[in-house]
C-alpha cells in the first residue's frame, strides 16, 4: 500500500470506502506542498481537482473592490478543500490563499469524475460525502449569517 | 449551589477603582468596597445586580478571579441606558452592588475530567471566572480546552489574557472569529466547528458552555456528536433578572428562575425548555 493510498484510508472523507475506490482514488492523487500566501486556486478557474489538507490552514476568500480580500472561512489539517469539482459548471466560486504552509493531497477530480460515470456505486459514495461536506458547510454559513455576536445578537 | 446574601434587596455601595477598555463597546468594571472590607467570596458562574443611581440596575456576571476576593470584576457591553451610564464611570464613582447571585460552573464535580469550556462572544466573561479556578488548580483535570468564536478580530475578549492563556503548554486554547480581513491569520469559522478536532476524550469530559442560544445549541449537538453526554454539559443562561432572588418571576424558565437556579443549569436537567421555543 502506497503512502497515499494509506493516507486516503484514514481520512474520514473516504472512510468505510471499498479497497478498490480507494486504490482507484490513490491512482489520481499527489502529494502537495504550498508555502504561506500561495493562492491554490482562485474564482473563475476550472475546479478539477480537490485537496485533503495534511498540514497548514488555507483561508477561503471572496474578493471585494471595496473592501479586499474578505476571508469566510478557514480549512485546516483534516478538513477537505474544494467541492466545486463535483457540481456543474465545474468552476471555483472562491479564492483558496494558503495561510501557513500547507500540505495536501490533491485529487484530480476531472478523472475522478469520468470513473463515476462508470462507476455509479462509487460516484453515490463520494457525492454523497460530497454533499456531507457541503451541508455542514452551509449549516456553518447560515450561523454566521446570523452574526450572533453583534449587539443585536448580544449575550 | 449558592453562596448566601445577607439581604439580597439591599445594595452595597463599592467605588470604581478602574474601567478598562476591552474592545470598541465592551469594557471591564473594578470595583471596591467603600467599608473597608474588600472582601467578597463568590463561585464561578455566579452574577451581581450592579446599580448606576438614578439610572437602573442590571445583572452582571462576575468576570474576575474567584479566589481574589480585594476586588470585584465584572465585564459587559455598552447596549443600552444601564450599560451606557456605567461606562461612563470614572474612577472614585459609587455603584450599588447586590449579590453574588445564582448557581455556579461546577468546576469541583469536573476533577479528574477533561473540561472544554466552549465560549462566544461576551460570553467568555462569566466563563473565566471558571478557567482561572481550573488553572489555579491544574493538576486536578485532564485536558483542559478553550474553543472561542468572536465576531471579527477587534472583538476578541481579554485578549492579552487569551494570548497568554494560549502560551501555556497545559491548556487548549483555539479561537475563531466570523469574518475577517487581513492580516488575520487565525481560524475564520463558527465556533463548532472546531468541536470535532478539539483534544477531549468524550467519555471523560465536562462541557461549560457560554454564549448566545442559538449557538450554544449548535455547540450542544456537535458535543453529542462526539459522544459527550448530556449530564456533563453545563450552560449558562440568560433572562430578564430582575429581584435576582426568585421573587418577581421576570427570569422564569419552565419551573426554574434563571436568577435563583441559573444561570448555571446541567443541560440534562433543562434540556426540555432549552428546546422548547415559547419559553
């Protein structure tokens, strides 16, 4: 078992995962390294892959003419960057800038994308984690929509 | 458990010894007596009724150290007229104080536990007083997590004390604010989401929660979800007090006066109102 493909089987994104998805994944992967203030991917670029981060935090930021870069969330060590591979048009909404060096591994989700269609058991299983990731997401999104904190929301 | 008041309608009068700034509308009040005493005992979680004469009086958490009793430290909000007036005092000014009120953290029942004590917002004030009895007396717990989730960066709480707390080699401390822009390079993110990776072993865990309801709820379930039960999850809660000693029924929870047996409740024992959403 390669390095990666062992990384893959204790990530619990691909957890409970068949060998064979597994080893198929590992085919498509490669290991990553972005020094602090690298943009991994930015708005409008195709999405063909997505990141397992190993190490390090990326910022996810929008960009305002206004106001700059405005950071809304960050992804770190165990956390899974990038969903926009799995859904049409196939194209980051957001700007990925690595905060502090960062290690990942990377999944062409182009290729993994062409296996699904073949595949329909495993296309279930990772959109399925797929829309796992996303849902908390948006339940995050929507409690900071909230602004708890501000005087209105205040304790 | 509560600590008992001699006459709980009966103000004392403390002076103000010091008003320090803690971010752009949040400040902290010390204060001390005026008999000379200076001596207040009071458990962590527990509040006061500070009145500005000829203003109003309010609740407020005690933010200080439990086992300084010189002075009294309390840290709020400049929301409304109370709050407002009592920024406004300076240095030798006299306030009303009434107390200390209510239930506590219970941070005896939680030796030998790991403790995460989960906070956002101002509620990190009524937790301290909880932090610094566990650190004054470290050896007694397992791991010990701070999880703080702040607004931006300007509105971080105490934060000198957090930078301080985060140095030390036997404390957890994470903290993550909804928005920012640069150059912040901590955790951007709702305070939940740093629950799964937190260094707890749930089994073995006592929760102290502090915050806005909503996201002590959120904060609730993704404990559950790790597997911490529910009779070892402790919010604190916050309603219109009023007498603080359960007589005018402005702070009743279901069958609880959140002055008299709050703020501090196990979330087991009031998990039913705490979902219940016209209470």
């Amino acid at each position: 078992m390669s390095i990666i493909e062992s990384i893959l089987r204790d990530h619990p994104f691909f957890a409970e995962l068949e060998h064979d998805d597994i080893e198929l994944i590992a085919e498509h992967s490669t290991n990553v390294r972005f020094e602090p203030d690298t943009y991994i991917f930015r708005q409008g670029e195709p999405a063909n892959q997505f990141y397992l981060i190993t190490y390090g935090k990326v910022a996810i930021e929008a960009f305002s003419p206004e106001r700059g870069p405005l950071t809304v969330l960050t992804v770190a060590e165990g956390e899974v960057l990038g969903w926009s591979w799995l859904f049409e048009p196939y194209i980051w909404h957001f700007d990925a800038r690595t905060v502090d060096m960062t290690r990942a591994i990377a999944i062409n989700g182009e290729k993994l994308r062409a296996q699904c269609e073949q595949n329909h058991e495993l296309g279930y299983q990772l959109m399925r984690r797929g829309v796992h990731v996303v849902e908390q997401r948006l339940q995050a999104a929507m409690i900071q929509l909230l602004d708890l904190y501000s005087v209105q929301g205040a304790v | 458990m509560s600590t008992a008041v001699v006459d709980p309608m009966r103000s004392v009068v403390y002076e103000v010894q010091r008003i320090r700034k803690e971010t752009s509308d949040t400040f902290t009040l010390e204060l001390h007596s005026t008999n000379g005493s200076n001596d207040f005992p009071f458990a962590a979680g527990q509040f006061n009724m500070l009145y500005v004469f000829g203003v109003g009086e309010i609740p407020i958490s005690i933010s200080g150290d439990p086992s300084k009793h010189r002075s009294l430290i309390h840290t709020t909000r400049a929301v409304g007229l109370v709050t407002g007036a009592m920024r406004q005092l300076k240095r030798g000014d006299s306030i009303g104080v009434r107390g200390p009120f209510g239930s506590h953290w219970p941070v005896e029942h939680a030796t030998g536990y790991d403790v995460v004590i989960v906070a956002g917002g101002l509620g990190l004030a009524p937790v301290r007083p909880a932090l610094y009895h566990i650190l004054h007396h470290r050896e007694k717990y397992g791991n010990v997590v701070l999880l703080y989730g702040s607004r931006t960066p300007n509105d971080i709480l105490f934060r000198r004390e957090v930078e301080k707390w985060r140095a030390r080699l036997d404390v957890d401390v994470h903290v993550t604010v909804d928005r920012a822009i640069h150059p912040w390079r901590g955790n951007v993110g709702v305070v939940t989401r740093m629950i799964p990776k937190a260094p707890f072993d749930p089994l073995n865990t006592v929760a102290f929660i502090c915050g806005p309801e909503i996201m002590m709820r959120f904060t609730v379930l993704e404990l559950q979800k790790r597997g911490v039960t529910t009779d070892k999850i402790f919010i604190s809660m916050e309603r219109n007090m009023k007498c603080a000693v359960g007589f005018c029924g402005h702070c009743q929870w279901g069958p609880n006066f959140v002055c008299k047996d709050g703020p501090v409740f196990d979330y087991a024992s009031v998990k039913h109102f705490f979902e219940k959403r016209e209470i």
